[in-house]
C-alpha cells in the first residue's frame, strides 16, 4: 500500500492518536534540538514607558456600551482593536539599529517611533529632545488600524548621499491608507519619515494592505467589498513628491457574487505569491489565486472551508486569519477556528499539513526561520535543523495565549520508501514536535498553583469585567533579526532570540528567550501574582495626564435588566421575594386619597376593574394614530394586567422612594400620566416639573407619574399571581417576550377581521381570534365599513419591485405592519365651542385624529391663515398620486363621502 503524503495530511495533528505526518520521540529530538522557548527572567529590560503608548480603546473602562455592560460577551470593540500586532521593526543596516514604530496620539492617529540600538552596557533608546517617542508631523484624524513596513534591500544606489532610505511604511485607517518613506542618515542616527501621500476610500472600509517581496515600492490595498488596488510609488519617490493623493489601480477581479450564505462572510486579508502579478487573497469561507499577467483576471480556488469537514463542523467554522510562509511565495498558512493549514499554490484544496490549535478565535498568525529562532547558539549541533525548519506563531492578543509550530522536511535519512510521484517534484513537510506554548508576555507560571489561581480569578470579577481589564497584556511584539548584535547576552547553549514586547502598562520591554527541551513549570518572578492584585483600567485610553481631578465610578446593579436579557427574570424575581428586609423602614404605599385619584385616572383610560368589553377592544377603540402591531400589543398587555398590580405601576412623588448616591438622598426621574384618555405606553405627554432641589418657592409636585415599574416586572409578577403555587420547571419555561408574542398574533388576527388591509400581508390562522363575544355589534357588522386600515409603508416593502433586495431592511411584521383607525365623517353640534378646534384636518386625513381643546386657541385671524394652508394643502394631495392610490386601495374616499 502507498501511504501517499496527500494521504496522510488528511490526519490533522492533535486530531489524532498517532498522526503520520508527525516527527516526535527520542531520536527525533536528538536532529531537531528543543523547540520550547522560555524567557530568561534576568534578561528582562525596560527599554521606554509613556501614557502615549497606552492602548486605544474608546473609553475607560468600566464605561462600556450597554450591550457589553449588561452581558458577559467578549467585548467585540476591544477584540478588534487589539487583533493587530502594534509594533513593526526596521533594521538599518549601516549602524546596527532598529527603529521600533506603532501608533501613538490621543486618538492613535499619528505614527509613532523609537531607535533600539546596542551598546556594551546593554541596550539603549534613542528618544526625542523631550525625552519621549518621535511622532511623524501627519495626524490622520482616525485611528490607526495596522501598520506595515518594507526594507530595501539594495542600497548600491544611495553611495556618497548624505541620508539612505532604508524602507517604505504604510499605515490604514478604517477608509484611507497612508505611504511614507523612511530615511536615515549616514551620521546621524535619527530616522526621517517623509510623508509620500494618502488615498482615501469614501464608499468602504479597508480590510488590509501589503507590500510587494518583488517590487519595493508596490503595494495592494483590500476593500471589505472585496476590490483591489494597486498602487505603485516607484514616480512619487523618483520625482521627491510629497503629500501626494493616489489614484492607484483597480484591478478588474469579479469575485462570484452567487456563492451561497456569501452575504455572511468577510474578507481576511491578502499577500504576494511568487509573481509580483500573482495575489493570494483570503476570505473566511475560501482563499483565492488571483493571477493578473493577461489582460482577463484569472482567479482559482485554493482553499475552502469545506475541506476541513473530516473534523470539523465547517458551518459553524471559519477562516480567521491568514499569513504567507517562506520566501518563494509558494507556501501560505490559514487559522480557522480549530485548525491551523499548510497549503502549497501547486497544489490547491489540498492541505499539506494541519494542526488542531485549540485556540480562541486566533487573529494573528506569523512564520519564522527556525535559525531566527535559534540565533546564535554555542554549538552548531542542530545547524540542519535550523536551516531547515520553520517557526508559526499563532495567537491572539486579546486571550494572551500564542502556541508556536515547527515543521520542516523528512530527517535526513528518513524519507522512507512509500513517497508518491509527486513528492519528487514538491518537498513533503512533516510537523516537527507538538505545538508548544509560546509565553510573550514573560511573566506567567505554568505551575498549576498559578493557573488555577488565575481562573479563579476570573471567576471572581463581576460578570461585566472581562479579566483583561486587570492584567497587564501584551499587545504587540517583534523578534530582533538574527544579525543585530547579541553582546548584550551570554550566548545560550541551544541558541535563543531577543523579543522586545509594548504592554498594556504603556511599558516597552526587551527579553531574552532561550530554547530548552521543556517548559519551565515556575518562574520565581511570577509565581504568586493574582489578577486580584492587579492595576484596574489596563485597557483604557488615560490621555496624558492632564485630567486633575479624581475619576470616580458609579456602579449599578441592574440584575432585574439582566435576567431580563437572559430571560430568566421570573428566577430573579423568585429569589427576590423570598429574602426578606429587616431593616427597611415600613410605611404606607398608598394613601386613600391618592388611591382614589389613580383609580378615576386608570379608569378613565380603560384600565378598569369592571369592564363590560373584553381587553382586547379597549385597546382598539384607543387607536387614533398610526400604530405598528407591537406598540397596540403592548397596550393589550397593559389592558390586561389587573388593578392590584395597575396600583404599583403608578405613583407620585412624595410616594417615590429616593435613592443614595454620594451621601445624598436623590429623587428619581419618571414622566407624568396625561389627561387625555389613552392607553400604556403614552404616546405624548409632558415632562415632570420636579426637581433635586425643592425649596420653599418650588414644592413637590404631586402629579401622578409612572410607569414606575417596568413592564416585563409587572407581567413576571402577574404570572406568579395566577401560577402560585408553580414548580422551577414552569417558572423557567415563563417569558415575558413570550407573552408578548403572543399578544402580537392576537392584535394581527383581530386586525385581520376588523380592518380592511393591504393585499401584500399575510395572515396566520393558528392563534385566530374573534371580537364575536364582545357583544357590541359595531365592531362584528359585516354591513357596515370596517373601521380600521391594516397595512405596510411602501418604503419597507421588500416584495416592492422598485427596491434591490440588497437596499431591503430586515422583515419583521411586528414592527412593520400599521394599524390606522379610519376617521368618521359625523358633523359636530353647532353649539359647542371648540367644535371648530375638533374639525381641524378631519377632511384633510384619513385618520381619526385626537386634540387637546384646552390648548389650542382658534381666533380668527388663525382661522384666516389657516383656511389658506387648508386650501393650498388640498390641491397638493389631489395631484399627489401615492395618495391617491393609498385612498383607492382602502376605499377611503368612499367613507369620506
């Protein structure tokens, strides 16, 4: 049998027992050396610290948005500001330096740098005259999202010049791209960046951009839309331009727009193959070879998500980061969710080694040379398998968990004799060793101490705190080329690399890594460390410095919210009203005269203890103005809910507790209940006139006020007046939303039979329900016109064909569809005062309209000026034909008449 290499990639590493493509054991170890790395303690330098290099996040923390205050997601803000790596080294050649960029600024809109050079006394910075970083004179006025760097490798044309330039940077923001070129004098160390120009992108978000291996002064930039361009500053840098806005090329690549469940996929990132004319571009369900040497694009399918169904759930899977491996630009490297491939050009969809990560949702993903790795060792003992080897750092700066996996070819010697053909043609990779863990920030523990300290420490953080808000992270890094000079350390005996790292602290670090055969267990310097003990707010943008007063945080604690969101506010509430308050002070919820007053209000608006029509017609006899099927649901809800817990959802002020904030008693805000007759929620009122501050001018106001309960309570409450005693299962199983769902489909079918509606709306049968029990015959007399309009606004119409399905909002009846009571043509008596305030627009609106006579004001140079907007309101109707047709659709004009 031929176990081809085609074969055996199809046996992922880590998926399982004994993968074929796999080199461990005893004898392997004894070619490959050791392949842990772990950071030498002593070795530890702080190179700069600066509040400018303090991460840019949009607000301090714990001012988060309400989604991510209320729940325990991940913080999706922070996780995409932190998923790029944010330090970028250029090495200069001429005096051994390196200069270290990355975004600084207030709003890390501005391109930042440091020369890290080497002296004997170890290492030494090279900082502006005020002690800080150099700041490139732009500022973009947008946040930076990546930076990216490209040396020129030849420099036999810059001989005799004063300064040489020693590479190119490009720096993205959200919709613009910016290109500078880097120089360095001869004598002076200091770099200049010149500003070369700009492009900006109005339309659509730049999703990433990179430089050409081949062609130093090319690059590709990739739109989320999936367009790409071309843009060349080979002109700009020959003719000394400056400040110059690029046009660029768009390169004519038609993607397959046809692709199912495409509409959910995103862009990932793109890089150079082999051909400066050939691009590798990845998406997350599939990568692409796009070739561009002939006039017509060719695009070929390299990758696909579906290939990795053998082990995966590839629905639930995919792609999440994307890198090029080696330099002959044959090779690339994708991470999706669980597994991290190896995939050659020559050969597409056709894996050429897989791991199994066990990552979270990695976002960066790099390669190295083993001998970058393993530079400089005191041995040449493995000097094959550094030469040979290869290093891929994966991970994820918002989790600070990175794994490092070496591979390479066959040991010499031990190729075996079942190789297919076509492995004489492309070299077979084997992974050398399991994945090992990579430790950037240098300061954790593998003891199990410390690990099960730190979990536990997460689990002590409030639900809201996400525990990289309490631990100093590392969120970005560089490994030192294995030419700059290394005097500064003691060579190690397997060799090692010099890591310089910039913290969440505002801190940049240089550490020494050595290679060792296993993982160090317990480093002394941070064995015992706790997130309980860590500095808060690591995370926030602290500006710098020139805040003078103290910051303070007030802290809520909405857990009724919370349950509700997470639809287990029925428990809350259980567990609520089973503690009891010893030492709340008792007294009188309701006095006698107030608890008149809100039953004549409730009353008034329906809400009655005795009503001879069932709920449900209470609530569409209140329908006046256009209401969408949610909003009269909610009245029902209102409209069913008994006195006792009606009294509850109202008061007034000197009922309102206060609450304590700051050592002071403060009253809490609530609308005022209007006059006018109408349901829950109240559609218009007027704003209360209390105040924190009453005096001896301005007393309480005694007006009643509310809800003060919320909605979701007062039903929660209600289901355990009807379902007392209940079992946890039922409880459970109880949802508000539910029960407003419900509600939905009642008012749709009610509507169904009470209003003449639009052809276009669909109705379901299955919750059908009739007003025939009413008994009030002027809603089930199929004689007489139906008094209510059941319809959808064009403008959210997605079956209109007029509309792209792509410019379409989501459908949802429930917020859609309108309910519109049709105005009655009755005269009014003549003898009654405000009947001309009454009449005002009836003949102008098909819909019954409701007025507060005790404020409007008729006289008759109003009626004068009125009479003239009337009659030049009219002319525009009648020519105005969606009017028109909306009448004759609903048979309006007839009613009027």
């Amino acid at each position: 049998m031929d176990f081809s290499d085609e074969w055996k990639s199809q046996f992922p590493v880590g998926k399982v027992c004994t993968p074929p493509l796999l080199i461990s054991g005893r004898a392997a170890s004894s070619i490959l050396g050791p392949l842990f790395f772990n950071p030498n303690p002593e070795s530890l330098t702080l190179l700069f610290s600066s509040p400018s290099l303090f991460p840019p996040l949009l607000s301090p923390l714990p001012q988060l948005s309400l989604p991510s205050f209320l729940s325990s997601s991940s913080q999706n803000e922070a996780v995409s500001a932190l998923s790029h790596n944010r330090l970028q080294f250029l090495h200069c050649p001429f005096n051994g330096s390196v200069i270290v960029f990355f975004s600084t600024g207030y709003n890390h809109d501005q391109i930042g740098f440091l020369v890290v050079l080497v002296k004997e006394s170890g290492f030494d910075v090279l900082r502006d005259e005020n002690n800080g970083v150099f700041v490139a004179r732009n500022r973009f006025n947008h946040r930076i999202c990546k930076i990216l760097v490209n040396p020129v490798g030849d420099f036999s044309d810059f001989e005799g010049t004063s300064s040489v330039n020693v590479g190119y940077l490009l720096a993205f923001t959200m919709y613009s791209v910016h290109w500078f070129s880097v120089k360095v004098g001869r004598v002076s160390v200091k770099p200049v960046l010149s500003y070369l120009g700009f492009k900006l992108f109005k339309s659509c978000s730049v999703v990433c951009a990179c430089w050409s291996p081949h062609l130093t002064e090319e690059s590709v930039v990739l739109l989320q839309s999936g367009a790409l361009f071309l843009f060349d500053l080979d002109d700009c840098v020959r003719t000394s331009k400056t400040n110059t806005y690029f046009k660029g090329k768009r390169l004519r690549v038609q993607w397959n727009e046809d692709s199912d469940g495409l509409q959910n996929c995103k862009w990932i990132g793109c890089e150079f193959s082999w051909h400066p004319r050939i691009l590798i571009v990845a998406r997350s369900d599939s990568v692409f070879l796009v070739d561009l040497r002939s006039d017509d694009c060719n695009i070929s399918l390299l990758a696909k998500i579906d290939m990795l169904s053998l082990y995966v759930p590839v629905e639930k899977e995919k792609f999440q980061s994307f890198c090029k491996v080696g330099s002959d630009g044959f090779n690339f490297v994708l991470a999706s969710d669980s597994l991290l491939v190896l995939l050659d050009v020559r050969k597409p969809l056709m894996p050429v080694l897989q791991w199994a990560h066990g990552l979270d949702k990695p976002s960066y993903i790099d390669s190295l040379r083993l001998s970058e790795l393993r530079s400089n060792p005191s041995g040449d003992m493995y000097e094959w398998a550094n030469k040979s080897g290869y290093g891929i750092i994966l991970g994820s700066f918002w989790t600070c968990e990175f794994r490092l996996f070496c591979y390479g070819p066959p040991l010499p010697g031990h190729s075996g004799i079942f190789t297919s053909k076509i492995s004489t043609f492309t070299k077979s990779l084997y992974a050398w060793e399991l994945p090992t863990d990579l430790l950037l920030s240098g300061r954790g523990c593998w003891s199990g101490t410390c690990l099960l300290r730190k979990e536990f420490s997460k689990d002590y953080l409030p639900k809201w705190t996400d525990w990289q808000q309490k631990e100093d992270m590392v969120l970005g890094f560089g490994i030192l080329n294995k030419d700059f000079p290394t005097c500064i350390h003691e060579l190690d005996e397997f060799g090692g690399f010099t890591l310089i790292r910039l913290m969440s602290s505002g801190k940049v670090e240089a550490q020494r890594y050595f290679a060792c055969w296993d993982a160090v267990k317990k480093l002394e310097v941070a064995h015992g460390d706790s997130l309980l003990h860590s500095e808060d707010n690591l995370l926030c943008s602290r500006g710098y410095g020139n805040y003078k007063f103290p910051k303070r945080y007030k802290y809520l604690k909405l857990d009724y919210l919370y349950g509700h969101l997470n639809g287990n506010l029925i428990e809350v509430l259980d567990s609520k009203m089973k503690n009891t308050f010893n030492n709340l002070q008792e007294k009188d919820s309701f006095k006698v005269d107030f608890h008149e007053i809100l039953c004549e209000k409730l009353k008034v608006c329906g809400l009655s203890r005795f009503r001879t029509s069932p709920a449900i017609s209470v609530v569409f006899n209140d329908i006046s103005l256009p209401a969408s099927i949610r909003e009269v649901a909610l009245r029902r809800v209102w409209a069913g809910l008994p006195m006792e817990l009606l009294q509850l959802a109202f008061s007034n002020y000197n009922e309102v507790l206060e609450v304590l904030m700051d050592q002071k008693k403060i009253s809490l805000e609530f609308l005022v209940v209007p006059d006018l007759p109408q349901l829950p929620p109240f559609f218009l009122r007027k704003p209360s006139c209390r105040s924190n501050k009453w005096t001896q001018k301005v007393q309480r106001d005694d007006a009643l006020v509310g809800p003060v309960l919320p909605l979701p309570i007062l039903v929660t409450l209600h289901e355990f007046r009807n379902g007392s005693p209940y079992s946890e299962e039922e409880a459970s199983n109880f949802s508000s939303e539910g029960e407003l769902y419900l509600r939905c489909e009642e008012v749709m079918q009610v509507a169904h039979e009470m209003a003449v509606s639009d052809s276009g709306i669909d109705f379901n049968e299955e919750h059908a329900v009739s007003l025939a029990d009413s008994r009030d015959e002027t809603w089930v007399d199929s004689r007489k016109p139906k008094p209510f309009i059941y319809y959808r606004p064009g403008a959210l119409d997605c079956s209109n064909k007029d509309h792209a399905l792509r410019n379409c909002v989501y459908k949802d009846d429930k917020f859609f569809n309108l309910i519109s009571k049709v105005a009655k043509s009755e005269p009014c008596p003549k003898d009654r005062v405000d009947s001309v305030a009454v009449d005002l627009g009836d003949d102008l609106c098909p819909i019954d309209l409701k007025y507060d006579t005790n404020i409007i004001n008729n006289m008759p140079p109003e009626s004068k000026a009125y009479n003239i907007i009337k009659r030049q309101f009219l002319r525009w109707q009648e020519g105005f034909s969606p009017y028109k047709d909306f009448c004759t659709q609903f048979k309006l004009r007839e009613q009027e008449k």
